[in-house]
C-alpha cells in the first residue's frame, strides 16, 4: 500500500490559549477578524480587540452564501489586510478560506473545478464550535442560495496557518449546536475511515475521535458547564478533522448537501441521518468490520444500532418525516445526492440504495 500524509497547519491547543492569540501576530500588520454578530454581542471580539487593532467582518450565516465570502473580500482587498482571525464555528473559518484568495466572484471556483489561485492571505483559524475539524483541513463548503446549490471547495491554499483551539471558547454553544456539531465529528471519524482514500495515520486518528465523541457527546449535552468533556470534543472535533483531511468524506456527507440546502437540517445532523444506514450497507466492507471492531462493538450492525441511539440520545433527528416527503421530493433527493463524496465510499451506491435510503427516511 503507498500513501502520503501532510498536514501543514501549526496547532496550538489547550485551554485559555487563546490568550497567545497576539503574540502569533507579530509578522503581520493588518488584522482582520471574521466571525459571528454572536461574538459582538457577548463580548469576545471586544475582548480581543482590547489586545490588539483589527479590522472586524462579521456578515456570515450559518450555511456562508458565495455572495458573503465576495463581500468579505471585497472588505479585505479595500483594507489590506495581510492575515484573517477567523474566530467561529465551521461556517466562518470555510467562508474564511474562500475569502483568502481575495477573488472578485468565487462562483468561478465553487462547483465548477477550476483551479483556486496559490496567492492567498494566511489564517489563524479559532473554532468555537466542536464539529467541522475545520481548522486544519483545506476544504471550504458554501451555499449559494440564488441556485439552490451547496457544495465545497478544495483546496492546497486554504489549509489555515495556525488553528488555535481554546476548548473554553466551546462552552457558549447551546444545547442543539453541542448535538449536531458532535455529531459531525463521529461522521467526519467513521467515513474518514471507510473511505477509498484511507491510509494509516487517518485511520488511527478517525478510530481516536470516534471514542472520544461515543464517551464525551453524551456527557457535555447532559451538562454544558462540564469543561473536561468540552475539551475532549475540542480533541475529538481537531483529529477527526485531521482523520478525513486527506481520505475525504464519503456517502453521508454526499447526501447532507440537498438535505440541508433543500430543508435547512444543520450540516452535522443532515450527515448523521444516514450514517447507521451506511454502516449497514458497509457492512460487507471488511474494513468498516474492522472500524466496528476497533470501537469495540461485535457487529456493524451493533455499531448501527449505536450511531442510531447516540442520535437520539442528544435530541437529534432520526427521520424527515416532519417534511412529508413526496415521491417528487425524493426523486430530487436521490438526483442531488450524486455529488462526488459518494465515489468515495468502499461499497458502490446506486440509486436503488438511495431510493431504499430516503424511502426509510419519510
């Protein structure tokens, strides 16, 4: 088997890290910090920005539209401003990336193949969120509302920097962000693993992070406050990040997209909806035998089956049933879900499978 493994981003974790965010700014002269109108209102950007002068951005919705990421760029090439703070979740640290190339349009790049540029501004990445690995991959996923399509962009120049990971920043996440942002770890772990691209170093880290996300979900949904557990899933949210960096998601994540862009289910919860459904069909694959194994259960199916009680363990949904699927709907589904994620999963999912899928999620 011939691999290769690069992760080029410094990373700096542990609680109250963020503390040594100034001190990373020495080289650069003009700051910009992109984050959430959240962040302005409880006080953490005014924080920051007693330490150090920053231009601030802060227009990013939960799934970043294309027409965001230009007007952040736009603000950027109209400053100059030589590195981005993206302090957020996943949302603000992929709009980030798109926006470090500084393009007038990135519609040029999103869904079409082309080429991003090399030239980019660096970014620290500071996620307060416990889901997206987002800080140390180079992907970036945008919506682009006016079409109707979700999709992400890949690329060498969008690995962050420095990812700074303060798991206290977490403990601000309410309840139902906790749940499906946590989730996303286990599905990023899980297909990181099973997929066509795996190799030896993600695989350790993917088998890592699902532990952690089995033991350490339940207890911070339970208890917010339970700093410990924060810090597991900040553990757990970074490696698995790592763990499908380089092997890429697979079937799960393929069909999250038209979820998500088409009934506005949060990116994490639409990926685990179907991910007990393809453990199962994965189930012939010997390597998700092994993953089963590796997490210590008997079966794939038992590993179903306890993907499937975590779901509803942290209050995540379990079905589309609130939306009353038509057959036009699921034939949408289906036809949208061939996005090419699906290529990557070891077992070959047709459209009878999808079909099979979306009927047992009516």
């Amino acid at each position: 088997m011939n691999w290769n493994y690069t992760q080029p981003v410094e990373i700096i974790f542990g609680r109250g890290s963020l503390l040594k965010l100034s001190g990373l700014l020495n080289e650069f002269k003009k700051p910009i910090i992109v984050s959430e109108e959240y962040f302005l209102k409880n006080g953490l950007i005014d924080k920051i920005l007693s330490a150090i002068n920053a231009d601030v951005f802060t227009e990013v919705s939960p799934n970043p539209d294309v027409t965001e990421v230009n007007k952040c760029s736009s603000q950027i090439r109209k400053n100059g401003n030589d590195v981005i703070i993206a302090i957020g979740g996943g949302s603000v640290i992929d709009l980030s990336k798109s926006a470090s190339i500084t393009v007038e349009d990135i519609r040029e790049y999103h869904g079409t193949g082309k080429n991003v540029p090399d030239d980019h501004i660096p970014i620290i990445a500071v996620p307060t969120t416990s889901g997206t690995g987002s800080e140390v991959t180079n992907a970036s996923v945008l919506t682009d509302r006016e079409i109707g399509k979700k999709a992400p962009i890949v690329s060498g120049s969008f690995f962050p920097k420095i990812a700074l990971v303060d798991p206290e920043l977490t403990v601000s996440m309410p309840q139902k962000v906790t749940a499906s942002t946590g989730i996303d770890v286990l599905c990023h772990a899980v297909e990181g693993y099973w997929s066509k691209g795996h190799q030896p170093i993600c695989d350790a880290l993917a088998v890592r992070s699902a532990k952690l996300v089995f033991e350490y979900l339940p207890k911070v949904y339970d208890d917010p406050d339970d700093i410990e557990s924060r810090e597991k899933m900040s553990e757990a949210s970074l490696i698995g990040g790592l763990a499908f960096s380089l092997p890429k998601t697979t079937s799960s994540h393929a069909c999250s997209f038209p979820i998500t862009s088409i009934y506005n289910v949060p990116h994490g919860e639409a990926c685990s909806l179907t991910l007990d459904f393809f453990a199962r069909v994965n189930a012939v694959d010997n390597r998700t035998v092994q993953l089963a194994s590796e997490l210590g259960f008997g079966s794939v199916e038992e590993f179903a089956d306890a993907i499937s009680e975590l779901k509803k363990r942290v209050g995540l949904r379990t079905d589309l049933s609130e939306f009353e699927l038509t057959d036009e709907n699921i034939d949408e589904l289906v036809k949208k879900s061939h996005h090419p994620n699906l290529l990557n999963n070891p077992v070959e999912i047709t459209d009878e499978i999808l079909y099979e899928l979306y009927n047992n999620l009516r």
